[in-house]
C-alpha cells in the first residue's frame, strides 16, 4: 500500500523487510522479494535491487510450475528494467526475452507489459522509430491503467525526440489526466520532464525550468532519486542556456553527489559534458578542459564495454579477427602437441631406465645371496672339521655351537632383505598398474565422446550426400536425356505438327524432374515442422551425451512458415554451436532460445561451459563455418565469453514482415 499508492519507497521497504522476517510460506516470501526488488529499482537504488531479483531466481525455481512461470516472467522483467536503467542494454535485453518467453506461456497482459518495456529499451538507445512500433504493438485491452499512461508518456518522448512536437504535448496531456486522477506522482515527475523538453526544444527555457523544478520537488517527495538526478542534469542545462551558468552549478554538484552513491555510466556521461560547458560559459577553461578529459574517458570506458556490441533492436555485429591471429594460435597449438609428444616420449625413457635398473639391482641381489650361500657352505666344511676336532677338544665344542649360530643369523639376514625388496617391487607394480588402468579408463572416456560425435556428423552428412546425389542424377542425367530428346523434336515440329503437344508434355516434365532434384536438396527440412526437426534433433544428443539442454521457442507458427533457406542455415549453426560445446567447453548444460517476431529471428545460445577469451583468439573452422552462414543469410552475430563464465552467442536475423 506505501509503494503503490503512497509511493513512500523507504517505508514501504522497511515493511517488507519486517515481513520476510515473520517466517512466511515460500511463495509469499518469493512475491515480498519481488516487490522489495519493485520499490528498490523505483527509488533508484539500482545495486541493491538487482541483488534482490537475482537471489529471488534461485526460490523462483522451487516453486510449482504453473506459479514459477508466473514468477519468472515478472521477476526478469524488473531485472530487465533494473540493467536498462543501470546502462547495461545487452543484460537488460537478455533478461526482457526470458521474460517474454514465459509470458507467452502465462498470459497476454504479461507479454504486452513485456514488449512495452522492450520499447522503452529501444527508446533509450534512441531508436526512435523501432520503439515507436514496439509501442503500437502493445493492444490497449490487454494493458493495465499504469501502463497505458507510461505508454502515452513514452510515445510523447518519441513525437518530441523525431520533431512532432504537437503529437508529443497531445500524448502528455492525456498522461496529465490520468496520472492526476490515479494520483501517480512518479509518472507526474515524468510528464513534468516532457513538457519541460518541449518548452526547451522551443526555446522557451524560463517555462523549462519552472517545469524542471516542480519535477525535482515533486521526485525528492516520493524519493525517486533517479528523476530527481535527471531533473537536476536538464534543469543545469537551462540555466546554462540562459546565460545563467553560475545559476547551473549548485544542481550539478547535487546530481554528482547521487551519483557517487549511485554510479550509471550513461549519467555521468552528461554530467561531465554540462560541467564542461558551464565552465566555459563562466570563463574557467582549465575546469572545462578537465571535464572535456573526463567525457573522453567515459567514452572510452563505454567503447570497450560496448565493443562489437552495437544496439539496434539487438542487430548485433562483430569483427572478424585477423588470419594472422589463426596462423599464430596454430602454432601454439602445435607447439603444445609436440611438447606433449615430447614429454610422453621422456616419460617412455624413465620407466624403461627404472625397469632396467631395477633388474639390475635384482641380478647384483641374487650374485649377493649366492656370495653368502658359498660362504655358509665354507663355514659348514669348517663346521664339520671343528665337529672333528671337538671330539679331541671338549672344551672348544661350545665355542663351534656358537660359531654355528652366527653363520646361521649371517645367512637369515640376507635373506630377509631380498623378501623385503622383493615384497615392495610388488607394491610398486600394483600402484603403477592401478595408474595406468586410470589414465586408460579416461582415454577410453574421451574416445568415446569423439566417437559419439562422428556417429552423428557421418549420420547427417550421410543423408545429406545420398541427397544431394540423387538430385544430381536426376539433374544431369535424366533431366540431360529429357534435354537431348527436345532438341530432336524441336527440328521435327515443323515438319510435324503435332508434335507440338508432345514437346509441350516434354517440357513439362524436365520442369518436375529439376524442381524434384532442387527440392531433395532441402528434403530434410520439408519433411517436418522446422521447429520440430530442431527438437528431435536436440533430444537425440541429450540422450548420448552428458549434457542436458534446454530449448523455448517463442512464435513457432511463424519460425516453421519462414524462408525453406533460412532454416536450413539455422539447424546447421544449431548442429555446429551444439558440436563445439561438446568438444570444446566442458559444459554441463545448454540454453536455447529461438525468438521470432515480425520482421526478424533471433537465436540466443548459452552454456556454463569453460570459456574462452575471444579477443585473443581466432576463430576456429566451427566458428568460421557459423559466420559464413550468417553472412549468407544477411544476419548478424556477436560471441560474449569470459574464462570460466561460460559462452553467449546471439544472431539476429531479418525476414520480411508477414502480411495478413
């Protein structure tokens, strides 16, 4: 109640904190997260609220299916708010389809909010056109009262952003109304900002900012911190434009203050660019040279965050990486097997050397016990002549006994040290064969993974080939015969006339045989729905393989009704993302997504796989292959992948709009 109709964000936060703490059933504490996440990214508290819907994700996933859908639908798609407004689009998109994927599965109002925000995405990269039809497609009927009136603030941003400026004051005024009689003081804040640019935009600035500073007093009082920065940065710009420059800088320092606590790139981007501009007005170019510095370094800090990562309703492009790059990695990599073959080789020579020098020490063992032996059987000659003797000499006979008993102790104790050496030989063999059977145990892992792999390119590449064969002989030879019989016909049918209708017939049927021979190459796809042919095909390696992979399809009727072309080239990137992720990264599981929306498709594939770093490396024949794909069907293509984050490749592709 604070936050929806009060709008007290601090208080209505306090509250919920105090409920979580009442021991609530699980999805209660899944929706009191929620709405703490809602008042967070309302209030400008922007770290804290994606914390909040990030933590939430994991209790989302406990629940039953049929609210869990409901859950993630609006949990992403305040996340997608919280990235859009902390200047991360490509998040803020990936989360806003997540979204929308489960919306479609709950409800249309769900996906009609979705695709508003969408716009409103759009809108910030200044794609003014492509929010604007983003916005038409959200059908009124299915849009609540609160977003019907961000809808006409939205669309009067887009009149004012493209030079209608009376569709843009009529889309404000009809905001105007509604926010007064709902009594939203955060969409006022809102309104009072759009009138302001369009007095600017006029040149009426005395009439910008009395309409800046009722925004400013009006967000300070619901505590949207954001609106209040925002005011603040235009309100410095009016008066900057008044000649009133000294007037701007008090409400600059005020915004920069919020935005030490608040970072946003976006923000401090105009933040430095208004102070650099004052400063010249007032007279102090080493200030303004200072801050002119500062905007050319956040340029730069949002160039390499943003590299090959250019937005326009996520047509995605990206370089491709210099042949010398690939010639160097190829190096390295032979490199690297033939220090391997060479450490193999030295590990072959060690055991060999242990082997023979443990034999050797075996062999001196054995002439050591057969020096002692010869020995013994001397003392026992002696023995027996001492025998002899004792019978004259009682009185030495014990000292012989004795002398007995040490030559049978010196014996023994050799003997005990050949059990002793003999018994670790055995231990050591056992260990080493224990190591080995290992070591074998995985080569045999990594064999069969290969192994499963060629099962599968050789089925496919199989059928591809009787395919292709078969449309040849149908092309070449029987459409080459049917050819050659024309040709005699032609020089006959001016003799006879009849003949006429049989070559008609005759041209006919090459007409078939070549579309025949055209349509086996493509067979596979034409056989089945595309978006069924993906799954099966995703199920039959989830089967063989460790992996377990997800796919959603959004707009399946109008993936399976695109171009026969398209689609082939999509199960091949599909085929080769899926191979390389099995050979490659070491991954657990695969997310797939396959969006497609009126005038363009758009394929998402993640996995928590190892990684890699893609600036430093080039592309290998898998990522090669996917590019020329792309390439051919006009799309474009962008690989996100850190060391130990997994891997994101996003494609988009355009199509030509459907007509009805």
């Amino acid at each position: 109640m604070l936050i929806d109709q009060e709008q007290n964000y601090q208080g209505g936060i306090k509250a919920l904190d105090s409920a979580s703490l009442l021991n609530p059933s699980k999805e209660l504490l899944v929706q009191i997260k929620f709405a703490k996440g809602v008042a967070l990214n309302s209030q400008g508290n922007l770290t804290k609220a994606a914390t909040v819907l990030q933590k939430n994700i994991s209790l989302i996933n406990s629940c039953d299916k049929a609210k869990r859908t409901k859950f993630h639908a609006n949990n992403y798609r305040v996340l997608g708010d919280v990235y859009k407004r902390k200047g991360k689009p490509l998040i803020a998109m990936k989360n806003y389809q997540k979204a929308l994927t489960y919306s479609e599965k709950y409800s249309k109002k769900s996906s009609a909010f979705i695709l508003h925000e969408i716009g409103v995405l759009l809108l910030e990269k200044e794609n003014y056109f492509e929010a604007e039809n983003y916005f038409q497609k959200t059908i009124d009927t299915y849009l609540s009262p609160e977003l019907k009136l961000g809808k006409h603030i939205n669309l009067g941003e887009v009149y004012s952003k493209t030079n209608r400026q009376n569709k843009a004051k009529l889309q404000y005024d009809k905001a105007y109304k509604i926010a007064l009689k709902s009594n939203n003081n955060v969409a006022l804040c809102h309104i009072y900002i759009g009138y302001a640019n369009l007095f600017f935009e006029n040149k009426d600035y005395n009439k910008a900012i009395e309409y800046y500073e009722k925004a400013i007093t009006l967000s300070k009082k619901v505590g949207a911190q954001l609106l209040t920065t925002s005011s603040l940065l235009h309100l410095a710009i009016a008066y900057n434009k008044t000649k009133q420059s000294f007037k701007a800088l008090p409400y600059l320092n005020k915004a920069a203050a919020f935005l030490k606590k608040e970072p946003s790139i976006n923000y401090h981007l105009n933040l430095y660019d208004i102070y650099a501009s004052v400063y010249e007005n007032i007279g102090n170019y080493e200030k303004s040279i200072l801050y002119l510095k500062k905007v050319a370094t956040v340029k730069d800090s949002l160039f390499n965050i943003e590299k090959n990562k250019q937005f326009e309703e996520l047509k995605i492009t990206y370089e491709t990486k210099k042949k010398q790059q690939e010639i160097t990695l190829l190096k390295l990599q032979k490199r690297k097997n033939e220090l391997e073959i060479s450490q193999k080789e030295k590990a072959l020579k060690t055991l060999h050397l242990e082997k023979e020098l443990e034999a050797s020490h075996h062999q001196n063992t054995i002439l050591q016990l057969q020096k002692y032996r010869g020995e013994n059987e001397n003392k026992i000659i002696l023995l027996k002549q001492s025998r002899e003797l004792a019978k004259a000499e009682a009185s030495k006979s014990k000292q012989l006994k004795n002398a007995y008993l040490i030559g049978f102790i010196v014996f023994s104790i050799p003997l005990s040290i050949l059990f002793l050496v003999y018994y670790q030989k055995l231990k050591a063999q056992k260990a080493l064969a224990k190591n080995q059977k290992a070591l074998n145990a995985k080569e045999i892992s990594n064999l069969k993974k290969e192994q499963e792999l060629k099962n599968i390119k050789a089925s496919i590449e199989g059928q591809e080939k009787e395919r292709k064969r078969i449309a040849q002989e149908l092309h070449d030879a029987v459409g080459g015969n049917l050819a050659g019989i024309k040709l005699q016909l032609d020089h006959l049918s001016s003799k006879e006339p009849k003949l006429s209708s049989i070559i008609t017939h005759l041209d006919e049927t090459y007409n078939q045989v070549r579309h025949i021979s055209h349509d086996l190459l493509s067979k596979k796809i034409a056989d089945k729905e595309f978006t069924e042919l993906i799954k099966n095909y995703i199920e039959k390696i989830d089967a063989s393989s460790h992996i377990k992979i997800e796919a959603s399809f959004f707009n399946e009727t109008l993936l399976n009704k695109t171009n026969n072309s398209i689609q082939t080239h999509l199960y091949k990137i599909v085929q080769e993302l899926i191979n390389n992720t099995i050979k490659h990264a070491s991954a657990s599981s695969i997310e797939i997504q396959l969006n497609a929306h009126t005038d363009m498709i758009n394929l998402l594939f993640e996995d928590n796989g190892k990684g890699f770093v893609y600036n430093e490396k080039v592309e290998g024949i898998g990522l090669k292959n996917i590019n020329e794909r792309v390439t051919t069907i006009n799309g474009t293509l962008i690989i996100d992948s850190r060391p130990n984050h997994g891997t994101l490749v996003n494609i988009v592709i355009p199509i030509k709009p459907q007509t009805s």
